[in-house]
C-alpha cells in the first residue's frame, strides 16, 4: 500500500515563540480525489499524540519534520481534534533556525502527514481513507483551500501575508502575490527545486551509463578472444620422425600382415615348434 502525504495550509505564524498553526488534517476531498475520514483516523492520530506524550513527559505531541526527511525540526505543542469542523487543528514550536527562517519567508506554506493508509473504500467520485500518522512535515507544497496565513511579528503586531497561488487557483480567483518583497516566489522555488531533482535524475544515469559502458567493453574483449584464430596443434611428445622411405615399408608391411594368404604361407616357411 502507497505512503501517506497529505497536505494542508498554515494558518498563523508566531515569530515571538517560533510556532506555526495550521491544519493538519480535515475531511475534505485533496488534490488526489481523496477524502480523509475524520472519525475512523481520530483514535490512530491520538495514539501518536499520546505515544509521544509519555516519551517526553509531555513536552511533545507529535515529532515534527521537515519535506517528509528523517530530520527532527521541531514538535507540536498544541493537538485540537473540532468534531464539528471534522479537523485537527495543531501547533507546532520549530527549533532548527534554518527551517525557521524558510517558514518566516513563506517558504513553507502548510504541513503535511507522513504515515501509512489503515484502509480505504469508494465514497461516490472519490476514495476515503483511514490514516495513520508517524510524523508531520512542515512543506513547500502551495495551499489547498487558502493562501493567508496571519504572521505575530517580533514587536507584537499583527499582519496578514499571502502564499503564491497556483497559476489555475490564480486564474479562478484572481489571486495575486502581495507586494512585500519579502515574500519570495514560490513557483520560482518550485522550478529550482525540480530542476536540482532533474539533475540528480541525470548524474544517476550518466553513473549507469559509465557502469553499462565498462560492461560492454569487458564482454567486448572477451568476445574478440574466443573468436581468435586457434593456435597450430602441437606434436606429442614422444612422436618420431620417419621417411618416407620408411613410411612406405612400414605401410606396405602393415597390408601383408592383413592377407590371409600372406600368413599362411608365413606360417608354412617359418613353422613354430612348442612341446605341450
């Protein structure tokens, strides 16, 4: 069965206490034409609340991440499970300044549950699902039903920013980047990002290539050996010389030795003698 990801926007960015707010999850059909299904996924993801909760005596609800990597950045500090709204609603305090610092410049726009599928069935057009989470991430991926989040800035003011919308979300929305500066082009850090992917993608072939080259030329080399022409066969040891002179007697001999008539008359002129 396929991982979990499932992505859901921030909605308020403390940059007094380093914590970010957002969804975690909420029971509305995603991107992918699924559908979480809040009641049968509340008890997995309040047993990761509490596993984590009684490791760290209670300084911790859930190990936060950073892009789904095997990188501790911070823990959630706050879990609230809205019956109502069917959504859990987390905060989390980040510790890793450069992680930080990319949730302040909107670099990071939402979490993201990282686990597995418990089970999943038809729901009309789309497909619902039960999950089980093993971490949340925070990620890049652009939000899916908002793109405000209110920032707390360091002198206690409050202010609303925007995340860069989708080019389709901007064209049915009008949605449009907000003229601070500060707040960096996120399709530009979508580009950059597949392009390293892509060039990662190439040095991994052209190391293939190189492996497949050097294969190629071994079985070359061992080809163009077994095709050789094969050497002249040596004589035996022990063979010997003859004319032939001699070579003709010894045939001719060999053809006497064979007549029947030749042996009896060889037998009639030298007669053998022997005593019983």
């Amino acid at each position: 069965m396929k991982d979990l990801r499932m992505f859901a926007r921030l909605t308020k960015v403390n940059e007094v206490r380093h914590e970010v707010t957002g969804v975690l999850a909420e029971e509305a059909p995603d991107k992918s034409g699924e559908i979480f299904d809040y009641e049968s996924s509340k008890p997995f993801f309040k047993a990761w609340n509490a596993e984590f909760e009684k490791a760290t005596e209670g300084r911790s609800l859930g190990n936060v991440r950073e892009m789904h990597q095997p990188v501790a950045i911070g823990k959630f500090v706050r879990v609230e499970y809205d019956d109502a709204a069917k959504q859990i609603v987390v905060t989390a305090k980040i510790v890793d300044g450069r992680a930080w610092q990319k949730v302040t410049e909107g670099v990071y726009t939402g979490f993201s549950i990282g686990g597995k599928y418990v089970k999943s069935w038809r729901d009309g057009e789309y497909v619902r699902y039960t999950a089980e989470p093993n971490e949340g991430s925070l990620v890049d991926n652009p939000c899916m039903y908002g793109a405000h989040f209110s920032a707390i800035k360091a002198d206690g003011t409050t202010e609303l920013r925007k995340f860069l919308a989708t080019s389709e979300q901007a064209k049915e929305t009008g949605a449009h980047m907000n003229a601070d500066q500060s707040t960096p082009d996120l399709t530009k850090f979508a580009q950059i990002e597949a392009v390293r992917k892509l060039s990662k993608r190439v040095e991994e072939q052209d190391s293939e290539i190189a492996v497949l080259s050097k294969t190629v030329e071994n079985l070359t080399a061992l080809l163009e050996k077994l095709l050789a022409e094969p050497e002249a066969p040596k004589l035996a040891a022990n063979a010997v010389a003859v004319s032939k002179e001699e070579d003709r007697g010894a045939a001719s001999h060999a053809k006497r030795a064979d007549d029947p008539i030749s042996l009896i008359k060889q037998s009639h002129g030298q007669p053998r003698w022997g005593y019983a």
